[in-house]
C-alpha cells in the first residue's frame, strides 16, 4: 500500500531556524527525502514563536531551494496539483495569533501571503481568548469572536489546539464553517487539559472538522522523565504505537470516523512513542490500525482525505470560489 499523508500540524520551520537545518534532508522529524516517501503527502508547516516575517521568510528560502518537490498550496485543487507532480504540498499555519498581532489587517494580510489555517493561541493567552495553561476560564473577547468570523469569510481554518474550554464552545457557537484541532488527542485516554473531551470531539464531528492525532507522548498517555539519569529512565516506559492508535479507535467509537485526521505535532515535541522516530515511520500507524481490521479505505481517510475535505470545505471566497 502506497500511503498518502496529510499533516495538520509540525514545527519544523521553528527547529529549522533553531537548530540551522535544511527542508530537503535534516536530523529533525520531518524532511522532504523522508516526508514523499508518502503519496500524496501534505503538510501544514506552522509558523511558531519566533517573528512571523522571518519564519515565513525562511518558508520561502525553502520553497525556492526546493521548487522540484514541494510548492505553496491554498487550496485543495492546488494540493491535488502537487501530488500528481509527486511534490509536497505545502500548507502555512499560524500558531499562536499573536504572531499576527490578533489584528484582523495583519490576518488578511498574512492569508494574502497564503496562511490557511491559524491556531487561535499557543500556550499563553492573549487578546483573542485564555488557553489551556493560561486563563483557563477565558473564552473568546469581541476581538476573538471578530477574528473567528474574519477567519470564515477569508477562507482560513480555525484550530483551537491550545485554546480554553470556554474558548472551545465559543468557537463552536461563532463558527458557521468545519474547523479543526490540528493537534489534539482524547482526554478520555489521557487527561491532560490540551485534549478534548467527548463532548468537544463530538461536536468538531458536528461542525464537520477534524481532530489531529497528536503525537507527543505526554498528550498520548506519559511524561517524558526528569534528567538523564538512568533511575528516571527507569521509572517511565514511553507509550508504544498501540497507545498512539487508541486514541484513534476512541474518536471512532464516538462516530468520528470522518472526523479523525494526523496532526503529529513533530519537530514540536521531545517525546514519541517508542517505535516512532520522525515522519518516516508514520506508516508503522497505519500499520497498526490495519491489523486491527481497520479497511485501507478508513485508513487514508485518517491519514489524508478527512482534512482534504476541510481544506476543500473551507479553503474558499465569500463567493464560493476557491481562494487564491
């Protein structure tokens, strides 16, 4: 089986400029030699932390390097382009609106330069709503409810990994279009407060989006140890594929078949599931979930067509035409 792959979310614009590495071919989770072995494979490549300019910048440095296997993508049709060319599709996202200023100019400027998708927080809360970490109980301001709707009339998919739980049912309420969390997993399986509850699942299912199955072994059900030394090793045995793929067979459960997608959250966390080392062994997950029976169907509709559909669901004008 060929497997397509169809990312929400890494960080590796970030640990390129941290750790001075290239897009073609790098020792961080996601590069394009490893990434197409994937067909068709697209990835939203987030823009994180550092200043938007100089990371997007260093987006297209690497598009221009590497112009005969990946191109900027806006829209689906455009993605469908660069899988039958055998390139990566390259999706921008925004994590973490204060990149952007939470300004509704610099949000239509920055999806004018082709950003599709804006995670509405990071860690720290800001003027569009509280977080998980930070003012918990902080849902949307009228800043963050304008920017959510600005968001659905520019074509840009709304991502609350991070966001407050109020945050989350406000989203829900203003949002009249699918949106997604790019990166989360079910805190029915592990309770840490950056995964969603049943309830919040079902109702992205509702909306039409998708969660991300998130990677990162803290959100997968662990806490990577204290210190290097062998003692704190010991005391910890990092989750394995399995524990990663439960939390996809519990969104399923819920009817979430549709509504599952990859969000693996590399180049952004410390810690995998034994077994996965970067994008290269994504294909160990679906793997896994055909020996549980899973169909080859179901499979790449977790892995690419479910955030295809939002992609083509929401990546368009006002007016009904794809956005450009």
């Amino acid at each position: 089986m060929r497997l397509p792959l169809f990312d929400a979310h890494c960080d590796t614009l970030y640990e390129m400029r941290r750790q001075n590495q290239t897009l073609a071919r790098n020792r961080l989770h996601v590069d394009l030699e490893r990434g197409l072995r994937y067909a068709p494979w697209a990835q939203f490549f987030a823009i994180f932390e550092f200043d938007f300019a100089s990371q997007y910048a260093l987006f297209q440095d690497a598009l221009r390097a590497n112009r005969d296997s990946m191109t900027l993508c806006r829209t689906a049709s455009d993605a469908e382009r660069a899988g039958a060319a055998g390139k990566c599709a390259a999706f921008l996202s925004v994590e973490g609106a204060e990149l952007l200023g939470c300004d509704l100019g610099r949000l239509t400027a920055a999806h004018e330069l082709g950003v599709r998708m804006v995670t509405l927080t990071w860690n720290h809360a800001n003027a569009l709503s509280g977080t998980n970490v930070e003012e918990t109980e902080r849902g949307l301001t009228d800043l963050g409810r304008q920017f959510v709707r600005r968001c659905g009339e520019l074509g840009v998919i709304v991502d609350v990994s991070h966001i407050s739980e109020r945050g989350f049912w406000d989203v829900a309420e203003v949002l009249d279009r699918p949106f997604v969390a790019s990166h989360s997993n079910a805190a029915c399986l592990c309770s840490h407060s950056r995964n969603l509850t049943d309830a919040q699942f079902l109702a992205i299912v509702k909306a039409g989006g998708v969660a991300g199955l998130n990677l990162y072994s803290t959100f997968v059900g662990g806490s990577p140890p204290r210190g290097p030394s062998l003692a704190a090793t010991r005391q910890f045995t990092l989750p394995d594929i399995d524990g990663a793929i439960a939390h996809v067979e519990h969104f399923c459960s819920l009817g979430g078949e549709k509504s599952v997608a990859i969000g693996a959250d590399l180049d952004g966390c410390d810690s995998l599931p034994q077994g996965i080392a970067g994008i290269q062994d994504m294909e160990k997950l679906a793997e896994g979930l055909l020996r549980k029976n899973y169909t080859e169907a179901l499979v790449h509709d977790i892995f690419y067509n479910n955030l295809f559909r939002v992609v083509e669901e929401v990546c368009v004008s006002p007016s009904g035409k794809h956005s450009q």
